[in-house]
C-alpha cells in the first residue's frame, strides 16, 4: 500500500507518520516547505491511521520523496521504539534545482536499527544537510549507510553523523558521497566522529568519496577514540559518578 502526499496548497504543512511495510511519498511543490517526522512508536501521530504493533516486531518503513525546485524539505527519523525492536528504514531523496533538504537520523533505541539513505541531487544550487546520531547500548545493532550523487554542478551536501557505543553496542557508518563528472564546483563535507565508552563497544566507519570531475571542493574524515580516562578520574575524585563523569565529556 501507499500513501502519496502532494503539498501544493500550504506554504508550510508538517506529516507525522507511523508506518510498518508502507511507502509515504512527499512531492514538494515548487516554492513550498514540507516538515516531516517519523515516530514509529506513535500510531496516533498521523496522516493515515495504522495499528500499533506489539514490541519485539520488525518494522520495514520506505520513504521516498522529490524536493521540487524552490522547495524545502526536513525529514526528522528518530527511533525511540522498545528495546526488542528491529526497524529498517529505506529512504530516497531527489533534490532538484535551488531546494534545500535536511534529512536527519537519530537512533536511540531498538535491537536492530538500519537506516538506508540515497540521495540524487539533480539540480543545481541545491544543499542537502545529512545530520545523525547514533546511541547503541547493551544489545544494540544500529547501522548507518547512505549514498549521496551530485548529478549536477553547483550543489553542496554536508554531512556529519556521530556514533556513542556503550556497553557491547554496535555502530556501523557507511556513506559514499559520488560527484559525477558534470557536477563540477560541487561543494561537499563528511564527517563520522565517534566515541566507545566501554571496551566491549563497537564501531565501524567508513566514508567514501567518489570524484569524477575536477573542479570541486570535497573532504571525508573520521575520528573513533574513548573518553579521556585522566579527566574521567578527575571527576570522579572530585565526587561525580563515572556515569555523569561520561555524560558531561
């Protein structure tokens, strides 16, 4: 089943949906801002109505939507959901010419968290905004991969997603940023920063770029560490518990 969402007559409308195996498509009018958030766990937060499912289910959510030009989109995911959760989400975007979209992911709880990005930009002037945040803690298996292509010249994507491990959590961030060869004075940023705070805590990063064209601004980085142990100790003699000790740094 689908659920098609044509914004032409609002200059701002917001969408919050839950979703278990159905597609929510958002086509932006010309000149219009879509706000869109995604609560799995809240059934009553919608444009359709659906049934909440018991915890420890699998949730299959796909949102594919078109930032038409002129157009702005947000699309919040936040996967608050319980802990025996497993949710997969596949999202696909197309930014088209002077749009601006910011699709951001925080994952916070679930057994199995997979996020699946891609996103075209195939018009020119057109900014795409790729923040996240994952927490994976005791059990916890949140991956994050995305796929950005700059079809076109004069666009920019920044994209920075943090990853916190805890306990025997695991994180995994991929993301290829591609600037095909007519997408010259593309302008693009990816950053993965990540902290373990235990030692059974895992976490991979990978970010790519693939540049065909020559005239381009683009950068990747990644930094994966542990908290400071001598200003942990600080604290704690001072008389802050490891755990605040932790949250504070």
């Amino acid at each position: 089943m689908e659920y098609i969402n044509n914004i032409y007559d609002y200059k701002t409308t917001e969408i919050r949906a839950y979703s278990g195996l159905k597609t929510h498509r958002a086509i932006i009018g010309q000149g219009l801002t879509l706000k869109a958030t995604q609560y799995p766990d809240k059934p009553w937060l919608t444009t359709a109505q659906f049934e909440k499912t018991e915890p420890g289910v699998n949730h299959s959510v796909k949102i594919d939507a078109i930032a038409e030009p002129h157009s702005t989109l947000e699309l919040h995911i936040f996967t608050g959901t319980n802990s025996e959760d497993s949710i997969n989400y596949d999202i696909n975007v197309t930014a088209e010419q002077d749009s601006d979209v910011t699709l951001s992911v925080v994952s916070v709880t679930g057994k199995n968290v997979d996020v699946n990005i891609t996103v075209n930009i195939t018009g020119a002037n057109a900014n795409v905004k790729l923040p996240g945040l994952l927490l994976p803690t005791k059990d916890e298996n949140f991956t994050y991969h995305s796929t950005v292509i700059h079809q076109v010249g004069g666009s920019s994507t920044t994209q920075k997603v943090r990853t916190i491990a805890d306990a025997n959590g695991y994180g995994d961030f991929f993301g290829i940023i591609k600037v095909q060869p007519n997408a010259q004075k593309s302008v693009t940023e990816q950053v993965n920063n990540n902290i373990l705070l235990s030692e059974d805590a895992r976490i991979e990063s990978k970010p790519q770029l693939e540049i065909y064209a020559d005239d381009v601004k683009c950068s990747h980085g990644s930094t994966t560490g542990m908290l400071d142990q001598d200003a942990i100790f600080y604290m704690r003699s001072r008389g802050i518990s490891e755990k605040t000790a932790q949250n504070l740094l």
